[in-house]
C-alpha cells in the first residue's frame, strides 16, 4: 500500500464520495432493488454538496496512490443555549468507510483520529456515532463507551 494521506474534503470530492457511500450500504444492507446506482449517486452528491455548504459537516478523506480509499464524517449538532454556553454543540460521527482491501492497516483509525482533532478543535461537547458490530473495536480503541451507541465526551461539564 502507498502512504496514506488525510484531509477535509471538498466539492471535488463529491462524487467519490457518494460512491463510496454506494458501496457502503451495499456491503452493510445488500443491493437494493429497483434503485439505479447512478440516480442514487447524483442524489448522494447532491445532498453532500449542501451538507458541505451548510458549515455544518465535515468530510474526512483518506488518500492513497492518488486517490481516495476512505472517509468519515462528522455533522455538527447545535445544543440549545444556556447560560455560559450560547453556542454549545456535539458531533454526530458516522459514514466511517475503507475500502475492504485496505482494512486492518490503520486507515480507518487515521480517520477517527483526524476526525476527532477536528472536533476537539471546534470545541465540541462529545462525539457520538452508531457503530455497526465489525466497527465496536474501533471506536473503542479511540475512547468511545461501549453501547449500542458509542460517545466520547470531548470537554466534561
């Protein structure tokens, strides 16, 4: 494998993206019948194009000879405000892909961890994601509890 690289992705990075997420439920859920790859690609793109747009997401990317094997994503949640905190808010982590050939040699935790810095650096309360069964240990390896959802605090109250 050549070295893997990480960063945020940007409108390039839409369709590879999209495709990625294809990939992703297929392997989790199956091909889904009836529904055309392409109609779902374009609308995939088009709904991270306005996720991207809205401030409200990030999309972590994972490179490897020239192009991209791996993402993750992290939505920003606004809390409501309180006294102290006006503008408090969590990080939904999910979307957390790799391509099958390049799993169990460090790229999905590279994504994790880069999507964590990213979080902590925005000053955000926790992170939490819905984790399928193969990706406990990998959560776990980063802080996240264990639980059908995982978290990890990122600044305790």
């Amino acid at each position: 494998m050549s070295a893997v690289s990480y960063r945020l992705a940007g409108e390039s990075d839409l369709f590879a993206l999209a495709a990625n997420r294809w990939s992703f439920r297929v392997e989790e859920d199956g091909e889904p019948a009836g529904i055309d790859p392409e109609a779902f690609r374009r609308h995939c793109e088009a709904f991270l194009r306005s996720a991207l747009a809205s401030g409200r997401w990030a999309f972590w990317v994972a490179e490897a000879g020239g192009r991209l094997v791996g993402n993750a994503f992290v939505q920003v949640v606004p809390k409501v405000p309180r006294p102290g905190r006006f503008d408090d808010a969590i990080g939904y982590l999910t979307n957390v892909y790799v391509e099958p050939e390049l799993r169990a040699r460090g790229v999905g935790t590279g994504l994790v961890e880069h999507a964590l810095e990213w979080a902590r650096a925005r000053d955000l309360e926790l992170l939490f994601v819905w984790p399928s069964e193969r990706s406990r240990p990998l959560y776990g390896r980063a802080g996240f509890h264990p639980g059908e959802v995982q978290e990890l605090v990122l600044r305790p109250e």
